[in-house]
C-alpha cells in the first residue's frame, strides 16, 4: 500500500494487530483516475473519477491520524480507538484498492472458416461460408500471420474472420476479446499487421489504371450510353465518350492534437495549426478525403488518398494526374475518342475529364447516372462502417486510417464482385468475377 511517508507507521499498526487483517488475504491494486485507462471494462470498474480521488485522499490523513492515536494508546487490548482505525483501513481498502469486478481470464479458441454457419453475412458481411472462404484464397492470406510488433502469430483464417468482424462493427475490441479469446492487444497489434499486409500485397488493384479495367471501357461507355438515351436523352454520334465517373468522398474523424500535450494543471497546449491543417470550414469538421473513380459496373477502377479534408476536389485531381493517367491507359486512340471520366460541375473540361456538355437534357441524364458513386460511399459506411465512425478514426493516435479505407474500398469491390450492387443492376452492366477482379 503507496502510504510514502507513512509506510512505517502502518506496518507497526499492521503487526500490532494482524489478528483482524484477514481482509488483506484477497487480491490488492490501487485503483487509477480513469482518464490513466482505455476505454473498455478497466476504466468502468478500475478506476477513479476526480471527485473519488479527492475523497480518498481526505480518507488516507483522517485514517493516518487514526493509526497514530491507537498506537500511542496501546493498551494491550483493541481498545476503541483500534477499533476505528481498523474499521477506517478495511473501508480504504474496499473502497480504493479492491477491485470491484474481476476480468476474466483470457481463453483459447480455435476458429477455422469451416465451423461459421453457412448462411453468415450477419456477422462476417459476406453472405455465405463458400464466398467467405473464396476472399480468403483470393487475398493469399498465410496459414500463420505474423510476427507482430512483440514478436507474436496468430492462425490466418483465425485473423482473417477477426478483421472481418472489426470492419464490420464499430464496438469495442473487448466485445471481440471476449468471442475470440487472448487479449485486447494482441488483436490490435493483429489488426494492424493485417491491414498493412493487405495494403501492401493488393495496393496496385487500386492505384492506377489497370489493364483489366482498360479493356472494359468500351462496354462502360455503352452502357452509360444506353442509361442516358432511356432518359430521353439522345447523345450526338461520336460523343459517348464518359465510361466512368469521377467524385471525392470525405471521412470525418476526431479532433486531431485536442487538449494538452501532458497531464497536471498548466501544461502545454497542441500548436492550434495541427487542428486547422485537417478542418473544413464549409463542413465544420476535421477529417480527411478520397478521390475515387468508378464505374457502371459498381467497382471503384482506382482511388487516391487520403489527404487533408481542407483541400478541395481540384487539388486532389491534380496532384493524382488523373487526366494523364486515363491518356497514358489508352495510347492506341486518336485525340478526343478516348474514353473520359465525368464529374459534378467543379471538375475542369479535360481530355479525359469532363463536367457538362452544354446541352441541359444530357447533363441532366448524365447527373443522374453520376450520383451512383455517391452510392457507393454510402455502401462503404454499411457494410463496413468502422471506416466511416468518426470516434474510431484518431489522427493524432497513429493509426493506420490510410490502410483501413483502402481495405474498406478493396472488400467493397469484392463484395460486388460477388453480389453485385444497385450501380451494376440500373446500368445492367455485370461486374467481373471475383477472380477475374483479382487479376486485374
């Protein structure tokens, strides 16, 4: 017990009468102020708010004064004042050092895809165990995962049905902990490595314009075509050129550097720049933003990010070079026949980047075949929402925020890959296969 100065006087009151300290058999941890804790069961039943700290200090002089008068008063027998201070020691002890629920041990469980139910999209978004497994294959996951930051490993399908689990929900880890057994970081550290492992191994599906893709803008470019024109929306010959559509998505995440930079009165603020470097003043929020471009076929084609939400959609399409890449993908075609991308009314007339033609009907039918890639954000905040749950997103805190909405984006892509989505079915413009995708 942390009595400092005091520490000899309570041993010798201690020994004096050990016979009526039986409490001090159980298990013992001074409790902490709770902002010293995660979040989770420990700060909940383990720790102390301002007000309780207060008080147990309070508690601590009146019970050392206690100490010394039944000491000086040593009779032989527990005379009252003894009496007291016991009794003023075991609540200290209840109070402020017992703890009031007991964690449970942490337990083994073995996991393999082959055990989930078969029909499992409530807990691992993909609808049955045969797709389950079939993203499993596809993404090359190892049999063992690791080693992690402290050297541990985890089984792959194990990993794998967590990170599923953590993507698809926004609770706390020490929900998971409790299904899948170990402790709460362990699966952090887990969850990282996964993250950055499926960045790595899969980033090129997502960056760049991938010949896959390439070979499927003609047929993009009809059915975009063949929407507009059920719009009574006749296009000019030789201009169905949009095969794609261009837009930025935003994710708005907690307040970056807020508070102080340490603890105890007076201490040093964050720089007020660091807020201001991720904060939109149209939105009023801090966060971060995307560029994507999809198509008909409900696919994001490539993506660039994520950058500060302060910047507008301009600076994001000129610092990917989209326009050049677009060029780049289709060498073999003369000027203005190449296949372009259209977006809302910011974007600048390009090559390959256009916003309106000037004839109000068409723009209109193209706006409404444009507003499906709002869609597909909001299909990315659903099925896997821990991407777009602003307490979870912490920019000050060093998480991977990057690689979490990659693999947001990638698991979307597959997921229409399997089930198509409201894009694919109003454009009636199928989606390739999943292995087809993979080998983009």
């Amino acid at each position: 017990i942390d009595f400092s100065r005091k520490t000899n006087l309570v041993f010798r009151f201690m020994q004096q009468f050990t016979q009526q300290l039986n409490l001090l058999r159980i298990p013992l941890k001074k409790k902490k102020l709770r902002y010293h804790l995660s979040s989770g069961f420990s700060r909940d039943h383990h720790g102390l708010t301002i007000d309780q700290e207060r008080l147990r200090k309070r508690w601590k002089k009146l019970m050392i004064a206690q100490m010394r008068i039944a000491i000086n008063a040593g009779t032989g027998t527990v005379s009252e004042e003894e009496a007291i201070a016991l009794d003023m020691l075991h609540i200290y002890l209840i109070k402020f050092y017992q703890r009031s629920y007991n964690i449970p041990r942490t337990i083994q469980r073995s996991f393999q895809i082959r055990n989930v139910d078969e029909f499992c999209g409530e807990d691992y978004r993909f609808r049955s165990r045969q797709h389950l497994f079939d993203v499993f294959t596809h993404l090359q996951i190892p049999a063992v995962c690791g080693p992690f930051d402290n050297g541990s490993y985890e089984n792959g399908e194990k990993l794998f049905l967590y990170f599923i689990r953590r993507l698809s929900t926004v609770g706390r880890v020490k929900e998971l902990q409790h299904e899948f057994g170990k402790d709460k970081t362990h699966w952090s550290r887990a969850f990282n490595w996964m993250l950055e492992f499926i960045s790595n191994q899969w980033s090129h599906l997502l960056t760049g314009i991938r010949p896959g893709f390439v070979a499927r803008f003609g047929m993009y470019a009809q059915k975009i075509e063949e929407f507009v024109q059920s719009e009574a929306a006749p296009i000019p010959n030789g201009s169905n050129s949009i095969a794609m559509f261009i837009d930025c998505i935003r994710f708005e995440t907690n307040m970056p550097a807020g508070g102080p930079v340490t603890y105890g009165v007076g201490a040093d603020r964050w720089n007020a720049l660091i807020q201001e470097a991720f904060y939109n003043g149209w939105g009023n929020k801090h966060g971060l933003k995307e560029q994507s471009l999809d198509g008909p076929c409900g696919l994001t084609i490539c993506h660039y990010g994520v950058v500060s939400l302060r910047h507008s959609d301009l600076n994001l399409l000129a610092w990917s070079n989209l326009n050049q890449l677009l060029i780049n993908a289709q060498p073999n075609m003369v000027l203005n026949t190449r296949k372009a991308a259209y977006g809302d009314s910011i974007y600048p007339m390009q090559e390959c980047i256009k916003c309106k033609t000037g004839i109000a009907a068409i723009d209109s039918a193209y706006n409404k075949a444009r507003i499906s890639i709002e869609h597909h954000y909001q299909e990315i905040g659903t099925y896997f929402p821990l991407c777009k749950f602003k307490r979870k997103l912490k920019i000050w805190s060093n998480q991977r925020i990057a690689d979490l909405i990659f693999c947001s984006f990638l698991l979307r892509n597959m997921y229409t890959c399997l089930y198509r989505n409201k894009t694919s079915l109003r454009m009636r413009c199928d989606p390739p296969t999943l292995s087809q995708y993979m080998a983009f």
